[in-house]
C-alpha cells in the first residue's frame, strides 16, 4: 500500500493495481474498498494508531491488517510488466 497524502495506491499479489477512493466513515475511520477479484468486495476500515501504524478492520473475512510507514525509493516499489507506474 502506498500512500501519498490523501491519495492511496494498493499493489496486494495476485491482483491489479487499484487506487480507491478513501471515504471518511464518521466515526473516525478512513473506509475504501479492495477487488481481490474474487466473489466478495471486502472494505478495509482503517485508522492510524500512533504516528506510524495504520490498522484496518476487513469486513467479509472477520481479520484486520496492520500496515507500518515506511519511506522507499521509487526503484524499490513492483510494478507488474507492462505497467505504467509513476
């Protein structure tokens, strides 16, 4: 998952790219849906906890996800073949 401000671009295997719209949920939580491109569309429901950890609840699985900052360098983000990543 990459995050850029309020911009957010998700590189999960075994799937696409995907850049979805975040959705501020009212009780404090950012919501936004993943294509796993499966039977489900699961929502992830996250809220930064500290300054450097985003947690997310997974609706549809019953699971959550932890996702800690980190800075990279361009070169160090997968890009499928053929794609054409900023």
């Amino acid at each position: 998952m990459i995050a850029n401000g309020y911009s957010l671009e998700l590189h999960f295997i075994g799937t696409h790219v995907q850049k979805p719209s975040a959705k501020p949920d009212g009780k404090g939580s950012l919501i936004f849906p993943v294509d796993f491109e499966g039977d489900a569309l699961p929502t992830y429901r996250c809220r930064l906890i500290g300054s450097d950890t985003l947690a997310c609840l997974v609706s549809v699985y019953e699971q959550g996800a932890e996702f800690k900052k980190k800075s990279i360098c361009q070169d160090e983000i997968y890009s499928p073949p053929n794609s054409t990543h900023r």
